[in-house]
C-alpha cells in the first residue's frame, strides 16, 4: 500500500525591504576594500539582491553580539510575516497545528525563533517543535520531509513549516577569501512558510517521497564556521563537481525506490544556488538546456535565500501554473542532497 502523501495547503515568501543590484553590492565591496577588485566569474549583471540592511551597514565591522542582535530583529519580522500569511491564506484552523518546524542557519540563537512566535500566532502552547539549523540551504526540502513523516503519524493534525535566512548578516568584512566574496553575491534574504495537511491536493502542491543522501567526503565544501567576529561561509570551489558526481546516482536510486525514472519527471525545482550548480545539476542529470528555467529566474530575481529558497522556487512553479511530477532538489552541508518527489495540479 502506497504511504500516505501530504498536500501543502499555502505556500508565502517575503524579502525584507532594501534591494541592491548584484553591481551595486560590488561596488560596496570594492569601498569596503578600499579598492577596485577583479569581479569573480559568473556574478555580472544586475541581479537583483534583497537585503535586511542598507549595504553600508552591511560592510561595517560587527561583533557578534551585534550580528545576534540584527538577525533577532530581522528574522522575527519575517519569520511572523510569513508564518501569519501562511496560516491565514491556507484556511487550516490554528488549533490543528500539531507540529511547527523552524528552519534557519544564519543566526545562532536558544530559543529558536518558534519558541516567540507561537503564541503570537495563537497556536496551542502545548504543539511539537523542531527547530532546524545545521542542514543550511537543504533544510526547506529537509523540513518538507520531517513534516511529511509527522503527518503520515498524525493524518489528523497539520504541520506549520518556515524558512528564515539573512546570510547578509553574516557577511564578514576583513575576510577577503573568495569564499566570502563570492556568497556577499549569491546569497540574498528572504523567507518562506508552508502549511501541510495528510492526503492528496486537488489544486496546487502534493509531497509523495522525500529522501537525504550524505556525500562521503563532502562535509569541507559547503557551510558555516562560528568564528571570531560570527559565522564565516564555507563554499568550496569544488561543490559544482561533486554534485555532478554523486547527484544522478542518488536520484536514480531514490526515483528508482518510487517506481520510476527520470523520464517520466515532466519538471525538476532546483535550489536557487547560483549558475555553476544549476549547470552541475543539468549535467548530471542530462536535463534540457531550458528544464531549470523557473530556477535559474528565481535565482536572478532574489539570489540564494539558503533554505528559503526552495520555496520561491515551488511559489514560482505554481504561478506560472506548470503542472505534472517534479523533482525537487537542494544541497546542504554535509554535503547532503536532499530530495523530494511532488506532484503540482491546477
């Protein structure tokens, strides 16, 4: 017997309030340094980023005192915005909220950001929690598949799930790796928040499977450090190669335990990571030229929001009505890959 699928009921994204194109953030770099730099390949254009602060603030040195403090502010904004959006939006009753699962890894704080927002949202005092941060930008797929997990234990209740990640705060200016100028590029803010409830959806998203697949040798690639002076990103050159080495073997395997291939996936909803994983992903899986186009113009319009992104990917798909299988994709540290098999109908 099949297992029990479950539908997302809503789905909301939210960026803060200042935005910068990508060239904007270079010359912010390029004062903070004091001079000219040669731009990294593959961050031209005028892609647009959005920020919880203005990038002068953001290039400013900051303890971490301070950082704590900025992503306290910021991601209680969000984290309310979406959360509050999803619940109303998705017509679930507050009091059928069993689990609520919190996803962020650009901020270090105990409580996690849930523990304040529960009774703001008026949810029962008594709901599970669980509070996600070290799976990085794989955890809203990782999210996705804890809730799918509470929800076939639990068909009666709904699962609150959201995404919060300001990676600008994190931004390090007397680090001057390539690392950290490459990521002040990529990375954008922003989050997202699902409802999910057991069974099929009629209209709009269905979660079948989910699977996590650890790459052995991957955990020095992709990731955060806690550092002096906050959160130093860790993005190896070589991540694009490893993914287009282990990623096809883990999606056969995973299609392969659902009774299917890749050919009869009519859509693939990659993280927005940036162009070099984009093309590992179409490389490793033999896709069209075109097949991560909703990817890739989300990438374009808000950057890699780490583990929100996910999100503005599945929001993209369903507005521009697309429809059939689809595989959904992120990569977290580890380095993970993590899966989800959907279903999308109008």
């Amino acid at each position: 017997m099949p297992a029990q699928p479950a539908r997302i009921t809503t789905i909301t994204t939210a960026v803060p309030p200042v935005s910068a194109s990508v060239d904007e953030v270079w010359d912010a770099l390029g004062k903070a340094r004091g001079r000219r730099m040669p731009r990294p390949p593959g961050v031209e254009g005028a892609r647009t980023r959005y920020f919880a602060e203005p990038l002068s603030s953001l290039m400013a040195p900051r303890s971490q005192s301070r950082q704590t403090d900025a992503y306290l502010e910021h991601g209680r904004v969000l984290a309310r915005q979406v959360s509050c959006d999803a619940l109303e939006s998705s017509g679930v009753a507050r009091s059928s909220i069993g689990l609520v699962i919190g996803v962020s890894c650009t901020g270090v704080v105990l409580p996690s950001l849930d523990a304040e927002l529960i009774p703001i949202l008026g949810l029962d005092p008594e709901v599970a929690r669980l509070p996600i941060t070290e799976l990085g930008c794989g955890a809203g797929i990782a999210g996705l598949a804890r809730a799918l997990d509470y929800l076939r234990a639990y068909p009666d209740r709904a699962v609150l799930l959201f995404a919060v990640e300001l990676p600008s705060l994190t931004f390090q200016p007397d680090d001057h790796s390539v690392d950290n100028l490459v990521a002040a590029m990529v990375f954008g803010d922003g989050a997202g928040a699902l409802v999910l409830q057991a069974g099929e959806a009629r209209g709009g998203w269905t979660v079948d499977e989910c699977a996590t697949v650890l790459v052995p040798g991957g955990a020095r690639h992709l990731g955060y450090e806690l550092r002096d002076g906050g959160l130093r990103v860790i993005l190896s050159r070589e991540l694009p190669q490893l993914v287009e080495q282990h990623l096809g073997r883990a999606v056969a395997s995973f299609l392969d335990r659902a009774g299917l291939t890749l050919a009869e996936i009519d859509l693939v909803a990659a993280h927005p990571g940036g162009p070099r994983i984009f093309d590992a992903v179409e490389r490793a899986l033999e896709l069209r030229s075109d097949a991560l186009q909703t990817s890739r113009q989300v990438f374009e319009a808000y950057g890699n929001a780490s583990s929100a992104g996910i999100f503005f990917v599945l929001d993209a798909l369903r507005c521009r009505q697309a429809t059939g299988r689809v595989l959904a994709i992120a990569f977290g540290p580890g380095l993970s890959i993590e899966l989800a098999l959907m279903r999308l109908r109008r």
